[in-house]
C-alpha cells in the first residue's frame, strides 16, 4: 500500500467502505472517530496501538490478552467520563457471562473513580455451537441484577455493555432483560453504552432502548460471515466457501486512519475478536469461576489461518504482500501454541461472582 490512490482502489475491490470520519476526542494514545451509519444513534470507532493489536493478532491471549483489553479500554473510559456519561447518573455496568469480562472496561472506568453498579447474565445460543450462530435462538440460564436496588432511589441510570456484537441476538436478549429489570425497580433508561468488537449487522440490531444510544466498536464495524460468528475486516466468507464452493468476499467499514495500520497485521477473512471466552485464562459462569481452553483457540486460529491463505490466493483483491502478513501471523500462533502444554489454570470454586 503506497498511495491513498492505491488504498482507495483496494478496499473498493475488497469491499471495505472508508468512511469519513471526524476525531472527536484522544487520550492516551487512542483515538475516537465518530462516523455517521445508517442508525439511529451516535456511532464510534476507537482506534489505538492495542486495538489494532486485538483484531490482528489471534495470538494475543492469557496475561497480555487482559492487559492489551485494558490498555485498549483505558481511552475510551476517559472518552465516556469526560464526554458521554452524565455526571450524577448512576452507572449500571452489564457483565455478559462468560466472556464479556475480558474487554476491562468495567476496570479502565473503574480506574477513573466512576462508581459502577455491577449486574451480570449469563445467556447461551439453544442449537448452534462453536462458529455457528446463524440458527437457534438464545436463552437466558442465570441472572443476577439485584445491585440495583441501589440506585432506585435515583430514579434514572445510564446502562453500559461491553460484548461482541456479531449477529446481535445476544445483545438483543440481554438489553431485553435488562430494561424489563429496570422496569420493575421503577428506574429510567436515560443513556446506552456498547463497546466492543461489532459487526455491521449487530449494530442494526441494538435496540435504542435509552434516551441517548452511543456505539464505541474497536478499530471497525465488522463484516459478518454467513455462520453469524465470524467478524473480518475483509476477506473471504470461509464458511461459505465451505458450505457452498463459493468464493464470496466480505468488507466492513472504518476510517482510513485505522485501516491503513490494521491491513498490514491483519490476515483477511480471520474472525477479529476470535473465541474471546477461550482467548482467556479464567472465565466467569453462573455457577463461578472455570477455565478457557486457550490452547484450543490458537488451534483453531491456526487451522482457520492456513485455509484462508489458501483462499485468499483466489480471490480478485490478493496482493503479494499479503504473504509476509499470513507468514508473520502462522509464526506467532505456532509459537505461541509451544508456550502451551497445559490448558488454563485449574478451575476456582466458591468465590463471588463480581
């Protein structure tokens, strides 16, 4: 990538939209752009060194994943606190079980003195399993929102999420539960918060269910592949091609600033967040602590990795450059995967669950 003439006619033909994006806000070495998309509420893109870090490198787990999440997470905190948070309104922070701890926003914020309201649910998809989520709907196993009869007396709250968003049923359920939880204690909706690694479908299914609705996603907004999982920047829908023999390519959207730092490290058609429950050491559930299987997700990423460089060679946009790109990313996993002959930690019984 050379010229902003060659980066213009790449995305093009790998489908990803350059948006116009304006840097509304910086600290600490990330960056928020606000994009204008087609909903209804303020979109955000947070770029920053450990984002980029997150979406390109499958590598990244145990230790340094949670310490690149905060790093990542430290700028956007500051960005809530300063511009997006009412000051005095109580701050209802959603854990998603098991995996949605991992981003540590509800860390970053806490790091700024923002006293939060910890409630937590623990959803889970009825049919699909591992890299499907196109059918099945999602069930609700255990919830736990009784931290807000703290803020009744308030009256109002602001609600903050930190998920992955792909196809957006899971959010869809939990929001669901959430107002209805709200409702019953007499309390008000009065601003949304979702961060997170989002794709341009999920974010078409978050709900406006406050008065205020701001979306932060990092690095991009995600395309989705055809299994509901997988979120590349671009790149060949592997699933499909799978399925079907055919050779469809995806895009998402984001500002030229990112890309252009991003397309280098980043393998096209890998799942950018990847299993980010088995990307972590300790996992939260409703019946406490377990164990990820990080082992299994750099497997994974590797089998994945290897098949699209494969396809990557077909399809019209490849560069050769794209080899040291693939080349850098199997080195990484392979060793990472050395460092690994055990699985996790053992499992921890009989803490609390926040």
């Amino acid at each position: 990538m050379t010229s902003s003439e060659d980066l213009a006619e790449f995305t093009e033909l790998a489908g990803v939209l350059l948006a116009d994006g304006n840097l509304v806000f910086s600290s600490g070495g990330c960056g928020i752009w606000h994009l204008r998309l087609n909903v209804p509420f303020d979109t955000f893109i947070a770029d920053s060194e450990w984002g980029i870090d997150l979406a390109a490198k499958p590598e990244i787990v145990g230790e340094d994943f949670l310490r690149c999440n905060l790093e990542a997470a430290k700028g956007v905190a500051v960005f809530l606190k300063e511009e997006v948070l009412e000051k005095g309104l109580p701050v209802m922070f959603l854990h998603v079980l098991r995996a949605s701890k991992g981003y540590m926003l509800h860390e970053a914020l806490r790091t700024l003195g923002i006293e939060l309201i910890e409630v937590w649910i623990r959803p889970r998809y009825i049919v699909s399993g591992y890299g499907d989520h196109s059918t099945g709907g999602v069930e609700v196993r255990a919830k736990d929102f009784s931290a807000l009869e703290r803020a009744v007396d308030s009256g109002e709250v602001a609600l903050v999420v930190a998920d992955t968003v792909a196809s957006g049923k899971t959010l869809m359920r939990c929001l669901c539960e959430a107002l209805n939880e709200l409702k019953v204690r007499g309390l008000h909706l009065v601003q949304l918060v979702v961060y997170g690694f989002i794709s341009l479908e999920g974010l078409t299914r978050i709900n406006p269910i406050a008065k205020r609705t701001y979306v932060v996603a990092i690095e991009d907004y995600a395309a989705l592949a055809s299994n509901g999982y997988d979120m590349p920047l671009y790149g060949v829908d592997r699933a499909l091609y799978e399925r079907t023999g055919e050779l469809h390519s995806l895009g998402g959207v984001t500002v030229p600033e990112a890309f252009e730092r991003l397309v280098i490290e980043y393998a096209p058609g890998m799942d950018q967040p990847g299993d980010w429950s088995e990307r972590q050491h300790v996992l939260l559930s409703e019946n406490g602590f377990e164990t990820g299987n990080i082992r299994l997700h750099l497997e994974r990423s590797l089998e994945t990795l290897r098949s699209l460089k494969e396809l990557t060679r077909k399809a019209p946009w490849y560069k050769a450059w794209m080899e040291n790109t693939f080349a850098t990313r199997e080195a990484a996993l392979q060793a990472r995967l050395a460092t690994f002959g055990a699985v996790g930690f053992p499992s921890v019984e009989g803490r609390e669950l926040l």
